[in-house]
C-alpha cells in the first residue's frame, strides 16, 4: 500500500478519531465510536481506501535527497 495521507491529514484525522470517540462514548452512541475507529485506522496506517477509489491523495512525494540530480547541460 502506498501511502496517500498527508501529516497534515494525518493530525486533523487524529484529532477528529479522539473527539468522535469521546462524544461517542459519553453519549452513548455506538456508531459514534465505530466511526472513530475506522478514522483513526486510516491514520495510522497512512492509507484512506476512499482516496484510492477516487485516485485522490494529499501525500506528497519528493524525490530522495540521496539521489542523483541531473545536471543542466551548457549550450
């Protein structure tokens, strides 16, 4: 699986995971819980299936700083 969240993503996941599973657990509703489970999943594992099934990501990938760059040829 190759990663499509962001830590930006990442974080505002997390924080709406927690919230949603505290208003769920001192509200009584499970769904609630359920919902925040399922977030906090796509969180820590960098990956929303629903990004994939769209082809949508907010991950950016960056070349590795290890690699080569190519150089500009001079005219």
């Amino acid at each position: 699986m190759k990663s499509n969240i962001s830590q930006t993503d990442k974080i505002i996941r997390i924080a709406l995971g927690v919230a949603l599973g505290l208003t769920g657990i001192f509200i009584g509703q499970i769904w609630l819980s359920i919902a925040a489970i399922v977030i906090l999943a796509t969180a820590m594992i960098d990956f929303c299936p629903i990004y994939a099934i769209f082809g949508f990501s907010t991950h950016k990938y960056h070349a590795s700083p290890f690699q080569a760059k190519n150089k500009k040829k001079k005219h």
